[in-house]
C-alpha cells in the first residue's frame, strides 16, 4: 500500500514527522503504483488539520480518475460530511485521526453512517515509558501530545466496530530502520481490526517482519517513492517467504 503524504498539492516524505521533502506529482505517483501492481493505495493530507481545513477535493479527483485500486484518504475529515464529500470525490475509503480522537463520536457516526469498510482510523503514536502500554497517542500530524495510552485508544476505536487501524510510530517513521513491531504486536493481539504496517519500511525484511507480526496491510512510501525497493519485487519475495499476495 503506496503512501501518498501531501502537502500543498505535492507528493511529500518526512523523516519522524519532520525534514518534509518533495516526491512528485500525486496523479503521475498513483498512476505508476498501479501500474506496478500496488494493491491498495493511501492518500494522506498531512497539514489539513493544522491548518484547520478540509481535504484538497480536487487532488481526490484528479488522483482517483486514474486510480483503479482501492483509494483510502486522510486528512482534515472533521465529520460525516467531509467524509462523504471525500467519498463522493472518488476515494473508496476515509481514514480519520485527530478528529477521531477529540471527538469520538465521530468515528461511531462514521461506521453508522458510512459502514464499517469505509473507514480507517489512523492512530499516530510515540514512544513514552510513563503509559501502561509504553505508547502515547499524537495528533495533529505527530505535532501534539496527548497524553492518552495508545494500546487503551486503539481498544476504544475497535469497540466502535472499526475494522481497520493504521498505526504509525513517530520513532520509526521515514528512518527506514524498520516498522516498530512491538506496537504492531500489541494493537493487533489486542484488537480484531486489521492492522495497517505504517511508519519504518526499508529493505524488503522490514515488510516479512511486519507480517510475521500481525500487519495485513504493509504501507509504505519513501522506498517506493524514490525507486528503493519495487513492488513487484517485495510480492515476488513476500511469496517466497511464505505470504499471500494478490
């Protein structure tokens, strides 16, 4: 699952939320992840809530006019009607995180509303060993801590009837150095959501490692932004070691 991270209309790639570098155009990115054979694919508007508004509807069309996999987008989905809006606009499911979180009858008005197979929520975490599962919850791109325990708001968001929870550790994000399995680990044995691997991917082991922990969907973006690892190759040795690919 290609990550389209954006800001101001481009394709971008940050190292633990941060050093935000450009990675191109958005419909020539989703153009070539589906023609690569990516399975799904993420669309992310990472400064619509800080800067307090809704998601670029026009990026959403343009990107789902040539997008023929499934279309997840994130980002300044406040309520049901932007997510409707968003739907509306092409994407085939809305992923919600900061709103989620301060509101979160959002999220149960949502899976009402919109069903359960159209929503993802994201939860962005980092690493605090003063919390009982070790992880507090961020919001607000990673910018703002929360002081919640993310183990204690990934159970709350399943409760909901949520199927899908895209974790990302602020720890690993962009470093490449691999996904924060213990936090893949522990939202998965806790929650019977399917858990999405975001955040660390750098050699074709990180995604067998995320895998083996209990990810079902394996996010990534910049080894596939700047040509680091192929898709076609990471199925090729997904399969190898035993995975099921489509």
């Amino acid at each position: 699952m290609p990550c389209l991270d954006m800001r101001q209309g481009r394709v971008v790639k940050g190292v633990h939320f941060v050093d935000i570098q450009d990675a191109g155009d958005p419909v020539a990115c989703a153009r070539a992840y589906c023609e690569a054979g990516a399975d799904e694919l993420a669309m992310l508007d990472i400064t619509a809530t800080v800067e307090h508004r809704a998601t670029l509807l026009d990026v959403v069309r343009r990107v789902a006019a040539v997008t023929t996999i499934p279309f997840t987008v994130g980002g300044g989905i406040q309520d049901v009607a932007s997510a409707q809006a968003v739907l509306a606009a092409g994407a085939n499911k809305v992923s919600t995180s900061s709103a989620a979180f301060r509101q979160p009858q959002v999220i149960a008005n949502m899976i009402r509303d919109l069903g359960p197979d159209k929503v993802t929520v994201a939860i962005d975490v980092d690493r605090n060993p003063a919390l009982p599962s070790g992880y507090e919850v961020f919001i607000d791109g990673g910018r703002t801590a929360t002081g919640a325990d993310a183990l204690e708001w990934a159970r709350q968001v399943a409760g909901y009837g949520v199927r899908c929870i895209l974790p990302t550790s602020k720890a690993t994000d962009g470093a490449r150095t691999g996904f924060d399995l213990p936090l893949i680990r522990m939202i998965a044995a806790a929650t019977r959501a399917e858990i999405v691997a975001s955040g660390g991917a750098g050699t074709l082991e990180h995604f067998r490692q995320a895998a083996e922990a209990g990810a079902t969907v394996l996010l990534a973006a910049s080894v596939f932004h700047f040509g680091l690892i192929a898709i076609p190759d990471l199925k090729q040795y997904l399969r190898a070691n035993g995975f099921r690919v489509h």
